[in-house]
C-alpha cells in the first residue's frame, strides 16, 4: 500500500468538546444519572434521593408535595458511532488540483469517516486498514487517522495526532467522553473505470452500519478498548464497562462523473411571542402594550427529507459593523422592529454572544448589506436588533472575525426582545421575521474576494425546516449547494426578506407561524410552510377591549383585569389531588356588578370545557358545579365528556338569573366545584369559567352585555424540583460524570408557587400563598426494602446507608456511602424574597412498616448538632428545612446540601 496521504492542517468539523464539572439537573418523576463510583461504591450501585414537603394554603389547609427523584447509577457504558462526514476529490489523473469538483476515473478520491465516542467513559478505539471497497478502485493509497485534542481545529499541538498511517490494527490515543477521531481514506481511482460506475468505502463491518453495536471480534471491526491504565478521564482501569466492547460502522459512496456531496450549514431560527404586557397598566388602551419575543437558534446535523448535503458548520460571513464595509465576519441573528412598534428596551446577549443595533432603514437594505453598530442608539431610531456571535465578547473596535458555529453546537436561546406598540388606541396588528445568516466557507483574508459571500447561508422564523430549504428547487436561501456564486458574489436566487411586514392585514393564514404566536406555549410548533424556503412571520393581534356595561369577577372585585383583559381575571384555591385521590369540594364567591345606567337581569352560564387533559382549560368529565343565589337558589350542573354542562333536573330555570340588579349595583353568588374521584393529577389547575350575561331591555336575550371570571382549582400548588451537581471536592478532579471516592453530590431542592401571578395591568385577582414550607430528606428510607443487587428496585432513598454492606461487617448502618459534608448547608442564599431559613439535623434510621418507611416524626425527635461521619449514628441522615415567610405565586427558591461519595 503506497503512502500519499499529506497529513491534516484544518479541519473545519466540529471537534472534541471537554468536559470539566457535570451539572445533573432533572425534573418529572425520574431522573438517572450514570456515573461511575471508583472504590467505595460498588459499580452497579443505585443512590436515589427524593423530598418531600408540607406547605399551607391561604386557608390554612395543609397540603404535602413531592419531588422528582435523582439517581445516581453506578456503571462505565461503551458507545462508539462512525459516520461518513465527507468525499472529495484531491488529484486529477495528471496529478493537479481538481477545478470542475467532479469524480472521475483516474482521481484520487477522499473518504473521510468520524469515529466518535459515546459512551461515558473515556476510552481508546481500534482502528483497521482493512476497510471494505467496492467499485473500480485500483488503489487504496493509504488510511489514517487524526485527532484534536483541544478543540482549537489544526491538529500540531502536543496530545494531536496528525494524519497518523494505519497499517493492520492500530488503538488510538485516549478518546474523552464525547471526543471523536478522524479517519481518512485515499483511494485511487482506476483509469479505466466508466462514468456511472459506483464506488463505496465502508469503515467498520456492523450488519446494516449499525451504530454502538455489541463487539463481535470480527475482521473488519472498529470498536472501543477499555483504558487498561490510569488515563484523564478513565474513572477505573480496572472496571471495564458494564455493556461490554461496541463496534459500529458507516458506507461512504460516490458516482463517478458526479459532483461531490456538497456541505451545507443546516441552522434553524424558530421565534415565539413570549407575552404582550401592558407596563403602564392601560388596559383599555393597546397604544403602549409590549411584545416580548424569544428566539432559538439550532444547529442540525441531518439534512431535511430529498436533500443529500453533508451537514457543515456555520462560518462568519462579511457584514458591515462599527463602520467598516465587509472588513468583519461573524454569525449573526437578526430582528427587523415591526411597523407602528419601536424597540423597548436593550436586550441581554446569551453567552458568547454581542448585541448589535441597526438604524438603515428597512427599505433600504437586507440585514447582510445594513449597516450596524455595537453602540446603543436611541431606542426609537433603531429598525432591526441583532447578536453576532463572537465567544469571549472579544473587542470590535478594529476590523475582526468572530468564531465559527459548530454544526454539534447546543441550542442558543435568545430572551426578552421587546418591542412597543407605537399605533393608536385600536385594532393594530405587529408582524416580522427572525433571521439568522452565516456562510458556508469562511473568508480567506490572501485573496482579494471574500469567499463567505460566496455561498451565503439564511434562515427565517416560522418554521422548523433548516437554512431556508425549498423542496421544489433544492436549494437553501436560494443557493444551490452544488452551484454557489463566485468571486465574492452570492448566486442571483440569493434574495433575503426584509424581516418587516409592511401590512399585516394582508397576511393569509397559510403566511402565518401560527405556532410562533402562541404566547408561552411550550408546545408551540411553528407551524409555518416547512416547503417554501422562506419563512412566515409570527403575527401579534393587538385589539382595545370593547366596553361592557356588566362586570363579573372575585368576591368584592366585579372590575378584575387577568392576564389579558378583564375576561380572564381568576380566584385561585387548592385542594388535595393526584391519582387515586377524591378531592373535596371548593368553594367560590365571586361579585358582579351591573355597569349599565338601568336596572337589568343578570344570568349566569357555565361556558363549556375542554375533557382533552392537553389543554390548558381541562376539566374531568363528571366535575359537578353548584351555583347559589343569594335567595340560597342552588343550580346544580355536570360536565359531560364532549365538554357541555349537563343541568340537574331540579333546577328552577335552565340557568341561574339574578334578577332586578340595580344600575350599578353589586351582587354575589357562590360556585362549589367538586372534582371526580381519581381523576386528577397533582400539581395541575381545573378552571371553571362563568359568563355573567345582560339583560336591560326585558327581551329575555340577554345580548346587552357579557363578561367572565375564572373559578380555578390547583391539586397542590409548591412544586419541588430536585437537582444534582458533582464537584471535585477532596477527590480527583471530576471527567464527564464520573464521580469518584471524594468527589461531592450537591443536591438542590428547588421550591416554585406555581399558581397564577399577578403582573403588570392585572388587578383584583385572588392569589394562592404558600406558608410554613418544610421540606424533609431522609436517606434511609431504603433500609426498609434492601436491593441485594445494587439496583435500590423500590426507588427508596438510600444515600445515608451502606447499601451492599461493601464493609463487610453485616450491617447497612455503618460504612455508609455518603456522608454530609460539614459546612455544606445553605439557607440563606436561595431564597425566595422576603423568607428566611432554618434547617435542622437528625441521625438514626427509619421505621418500618413491612417494606414501607414510616413518616419520619420531627416533631417528636430531638435534632443534633451539625456533624460527619461513617454510620447512620455519627452521621446526618436527615435534613429538615424550614423556609419562614410567603411564598407568592411564580416566586422561587432553593435550598442546598452536599453528601461526599466515601
């Protein structure tokens, strides 16, 4: 096999992202980490850690939550991925440069295959020149493999390999958590090969190119192999992984007399309205209310449906900044203001990213061809905001290029751009589209054209299809991969949108993200036209709430305003729910007034509920409601599984009437709402809607007026939320999440009032307060239902005992897995506003009730000092934490403690 391969001097792939500290957040009702416990701990082993809670309503009423459990898992897993990441064509037959990107017989042709690690543990892969061909080759020339190891994109440092030659079998250097090897393959073509003949390459023989395949020690395998020695990032050399070796494999293939597969940036802009807030609290009056939107940028690494690109990543492309024309390059993102609305307020950049202002006018210039500045103008002379992607926040005062975007680069989520409403107090509708632009080859700064104009990259909001892809024509923003512009120039279909609507009344449903404007919905699907290439702006209706001359709201407060007008203003209360529970009744007392200048009849309907428990406005068919009059009339109604209110057949009239309400005047009724047993879940919220309905003129229509109020119940209000970081402690220094004898867990316990809040124009609403908040941990529940297997099956907690007894004398109460580590504690610093801290410390054992833990009694046990040690007798095995004060809706706090991993 001859040699011709000329090593690696840039790679503009994505490379090894390391990792130092794992933060381990979680929610819902199980959360696992797999780590691996060196020592100590035997592998295998699960820690699980749940808290619990009491809190009290308005009412007093006690009410208990739960939160979701951690586990931390105990196993080293293999995972191994080869993918074909690109093909090109390197020597024509008389031994030049290719020119025309074509394969033909006799070129020397490039297949290049990324072989990464994906399992959790650091480890070395093995590697073969024995790759699998066929078409007419007539050589393979040489097969290599390069690694990064920092990340920086050439490969001369030291710990880099560099074009190294495979020659049988060859283990690579150490591969980190997440790190990958290139793999090149140089064949030459044969002379007398045809135009039209197929060849392939195939590193790796999985069946299929399986992907993290078991090894089967076949010929031809590229698998993982274990560190034997003590390696950064090997959690033990001596404890393989759990899963055993994996192997996977991918094909790489071209036609000859084809094109090679172009690259293509694959990025998505999606754009949501977050909320329109009325700060000056008008809310007859939409002249001045705010739009708050939220963007998210996301690389890809497929290409959509009936597209062949290779996914690349996003390099900067030339734009016009502080000045200087096409002398800077950089990712950016761009906002154009909508008509009849002005910029609110400067925004704040994510991280590695710059805000950047734009004062062309709209009509004057695309967002690549404006000029902009990184300097604050006036807010109302601002026509498009943007962020340009430039990591460290690096100066812009002198000509510069930001970093590129790797095509494996996390989602970038961009907040509170706020735009107001400049129209007239009426009807007035706000549209525009977020852009996102880049390119697909960078500048290079030797030659007089700047070759990232050249292939432009683009993509608008509104739907979730990558870089303006048009199935119809195949191209992206209107650049044909296969066929980009020259000489510094972007190909003639290259035509950006503007970003503004000049007249949103002309939209058509189908030009509309009809998900974008769904305001905090977090299924919010941007369900704009994925086909057409360009994007669909999100479209905010603005409109002055009509007068009404009838008020219906909360006990004493008929003029309540909720979160968008006076039609959704609510009385929060809460009762115990979840599964298998029968929640009591709740009652209600709501106010309304006649707001007309004669006397008038008022009736009273339930509006009818969605029995879809996706919505928001779910009810559970069979929920009873009772209406009572202050003449104690009662109207008794059940809600049916198509969502209609069914009445009793001993009501007086179809609907509750009061009747004779003076101008102006105010009456109450009651509302008790009656849940069905087993029906709900907990911590979620049950509206019943009432519709207060007008009659003035005595013609029974009641069509003079209508107003409602929102009658809501929550199963429990105070969520917690538990989370979990490894830090290094006094142990080695933490890869990945590879916790170690010494290393530290640092659990959080989150606390949010999830119930409605009251912001900005909303007044009169009755809110739901948490008090007396007490959380428990106790880490020796588990001693109740012991796992011999270290799988801890009842999902019990266990962090304060000795689980396998891996000390050997018999007892789960001594050599325990964690112990507290002193100091740790913190209930001050995460607060919520206005509350204060207490904990208190216990040691022993649970309780048991067969294979059940009892509650835990505080009250009836004396608390210790603050301590450490190796037994649950010496040792914190349980933590209370009292949190003094209110808790209001949407407030959030957190408490925190650490265990050391022994």
């Amino acid at each position: 096999m001859s040699n011709v391969n000329r090593g690696r001097k840039r790679r503009r792939q994505s490379v090894y992202r390391p990792l130092i500290v794992t933060a381990l957040a979680f929610s819902g009702s199980l959360s696992l980490i797999n780590a691996v416990l060196a020592e100590g701990t035997t592998a295998g082993q699960t820690i699980s850690n749940t808290a619990t809670a009491t809190y009290t309503d308005p009412t007093d009423a006690i009410l208990t939550t739960e939160s979701n459990t951690v586990e931390v898992t105990v196993a080293e897993v293999a995972g191994i991925t080869v993918t074909n990441t690109d093909i090109r064509n390197t020597l024509e037959p008389d031994g030049t440069t290719p020119g025309d990107g074509e394969f033909e017989p006799g070129d020397t042709v490039v297949f290049e295959f990324e072989v990464r690690n994906v399992g959790n543990d650091a480890t070395t892969i093995s590697l073969t020149d024995a790759v699998i061909s066929a078409g007419p080759i007539e050589d393979i020339a040489s097969v290599t493999y390069s690694y990064d190891s920092n990340g920086d994109g050439d490969f001369d440092d030291p710990g880099d390999v560099n074009g190294q030659v495979i020659t049988g079998r060859l283990e690579t250097v150490s591969i980190p958590v997440d790190g990958f090897v290139v793999v090149d393959v140089e064949v030459e073509v044969d002379d007398n090969a045809l135009l039209g003949d197929d060849i392939s390459i195939t590193l790796g023989d999985t069946p299929g190119n399986g992907q993290n395949q078991p090894f089967d020690a076949s010929a031809d395998s590229v698998f993982t192999v274990d560190n034997t020695t003590a390696v950064p990032g090997e959690a033990d050399p001596a404890n393989g992984p759990t899963n055993g070796e994996r192997e996977a494999s991918d094909t790489g293939s071209i036609e000859l007399g084809g094109v090679p597969t172009p690259q293509q940036p694959l990025v998505t802009i999606l754009k949501s309205v977050t909320s329109v807030t009325d700060p000056s609290n008008t809310p007859t009056d939409v002249s001045d209310d705010v739009v708050t939107y939220d963007f998210v940028v996301d690389m890809q690494e497929t290409p959509p449906a009936g597209s062949d690109v290779i996914a690349s990543d996003l390099e900067p492309i030339a734009i016009n900044l502080n000045g200087r024309v096409g002398q800077d390059h950089y990712v950016f993102v761009s906002d154009a203001i909508p008509v009849n609305t002005e910029l609110f307020a400067a925004p704040t950049a994510p991280a590695n990213w710059q805000v950047i202002y734009s004062t062309t006018a709209i009509g004057a210039a695309d967002a690549l061809d404006a000029a902009w500045t990184t300097t604050q103008p006036a807010l109302n002379t601002v026509t498009r905001i943007g962020f340009i992607y430039n990591p460290g926040n690096t100066s812009t005062a002198a000509a510069g290029d930001g970093a590129t975007l790797l095509r494996t680069a996390p989602n970038v989520n961009f907040t509170g751009i706020q735009v107001v409403n400049t129209a007239a107090n009426t009807a007035n509708e706000i549209a525009n589209i977020a852009q996102v632009y880049g390119a697909e080859e960078p500048d290079d700064p030797n030659t007089p054209e700047d070759e990232s104009l050249n292939h432009p990259v683009i993509d608008e909001s509104g739907d979730t299809t990558p870089s303006n892809y048009d199935e119809t024509t195949g191209t992206y923003g209107g650049v044909d991969p296969e066929n980009p512009g020259t000489g510094g120039t972007p190909p003639p279909g290259f035509d950006p949108d503007d970003g503004q609507v000049d007249d949103p009344t002309t939209l058509t449903p189908g030009d509309i993200d009809g998900g974008g404007a769904t305001p905090g919905d977090p299924n919010d699907d941007h369900t704009g036209d994925p086909n057409d290439g360009p994007g669909e702006p999100v479209l905010v209706e603005l409109d002055p709430p009509p007068a009404s001359a009838i008020l219906n709201g909360p006990e004493g407060e008929p003029g309540a305003v909720g979160p968008n007008s006076n039609e959704d203003d609510f009385t929060n209360k809460s009762t115990l729910g979840g599964p298998g529970v029968d929640p009591d009744p709740v009652g209600f007392t709501n106010t309304v007034e006649n707001g007309s200048t004669v006397e008038g009849d008022i009736q009273l309907v339930l509006d009818p509920a969605s029995t879809n428990p996706a919505d928001d406005t779910y009810l559970p068919p069979g929920t009873e409601v009772e209406i009572t009059l202050l003449d104690t009339t009662v109207y008794r109604f059940t809600l049916q599984p198509d969502g209609t209110w069914t009445p009793d057949g001993t009501n007086p009239t179809p609907f509750p009437i009061l009747n004779n309400v003076p101008a102006g005047g105010e009456q109450n009724y009651s509302v008790d709402v009656d849940l069905p047993n087993n029906s709900t879940e907990d911590l979620e919220d049950y509206p019943v809607v009432i519709n207060a309905q007008l009659d003035v003129d005595d013609n029974g229509t009641f069509d003079d007026g209508e107003n409602r109020t929102i009658d809501r119940i929550y199963t429990g209000f105070l969520e917690l939320e538990k989370t979990a970081t490894i830090v290094q402690g006094d142990g080695p220094p933490v890869t990945g999440n590879t916790p170690a004898p010494g290393n530290q867990i640092v659990y959080d316990i989150n606390y949010t009032n999830i119930s409605e809040t009251q912001t900005g124009a909303m007044t009169g609403n009755i809110l739901l307060t948490a008090s007396n908040l007490q959380i428990l941990e106790d880490g020796t529940q588990a001693i109740c239902d012991p796992d011999p297997t270290g799988a801890n099956a009842s999902g019990l907690n266990n962090w304060a005992i000795d689980n396998l007894n891996e000390d050997g004398d018999g007892f789960f109460t001594t050599g325990i897995d964690t112990s507290h580590v002193i100091g740790s504690v913190d209930v001050v610093s995460g607060l919520d506003a206005g509350s204060t801290g207490n904990a208190e410390f216990y040691n022993g054992v649970a309780t048991c009730t067969g294979t059940t833990p009892d509650p835990f009694n505080f009250n009836a046990t004396a608390d210790i000092p603050e301590t450490s040690g190796s037994s649950t007798t010496t040792d914190i095995t349980r933590y209370l934490f009292e949190v003094i004060g209110d808790i209001e809706p949407g407030e959030t706090g957190f408490v925190e403690f650490r265990r050391r991993v022994n």
